[in-house]
C-alpha cells in the first residue's frame, strides 16, 4: 500500500482522506520516483533516484544509455520493467511496465 501522489502531491478522496493504491499502480509510482529522483540528492537515500538528468552530458545513442540508466534505477523493483526509451532533444521518454499496466515518464535532461 502507498499513498497517491499526483504533481507532487498528495491525492485526497472526496471525503478528504488520503488516498491508498495497491499492487502495480504503487509499484509504477515507486518505479517513477526512482526513475525522476536526480542520483544521490537525499540525504537518508543516496542510492535512490537515476543520473537521466545527466544524460545529455555526453552526446551518442541517448537512447540506449537513458534506457540502461532507468534499468539501472528500477533493480530495487524486480516486477517493474523498463521497456524502452526515446530521446528527443532535451526530452526523454521512458516507458514502464508492470503486471500489464504500462506509463510514460518524461524526464527534462
């Protein structure tokens, strides 16, 4: 069980609790937290988080590396796949998986 999260925020039912999501949804938020979190920047979780923000760094076959990165990122998850990657610019996708759900994450690198 996770709470949702939603633009950074916390999801409120009508009733004004917060709201609980199970199985593949908690394990894709979790998965995308890992993915965006820039590598290192919290102090009680250094390992948490992926250098996609970095990526642009070094130019050639983005899309191969953005896709190692997130991988890397998710071996804490094993039911969450990395699925592929697109890099267009500044912008990277990266697409998850889960139990057959998928997501689309869109990191600024």
């Amino acid at each position: 069980m996770s709470l949702q999260i939603e633009n950074g925020d916390y999801v409120r039912t009508s009733g004004g609790t917060l709201r609980e999501i199970h199985g593949a949804a908690a394990l894709l938020q979790r998965a995308a937290a890992c993915i965006l979190a820039e590598w290192g920047q919290f102090d009680y979780g250094k390992r948490l988080g992926s250098p996609l923000y970095r990526l642009s760094d070094t130019p050639g076959d983005e899309a191969r590396r953005a896709l190692a990165m997130a991988q890397k990122a998710l071996r804490g998850l094993p039911a969450v796949k990395a699925e592929s990657a697109v890099y267009d610019g500044g912008r990277c996708t990266i697409t998850i998986s889960c139990e057959g759900q998928t997501q689309q994450l869109e990191v600024e690198v």
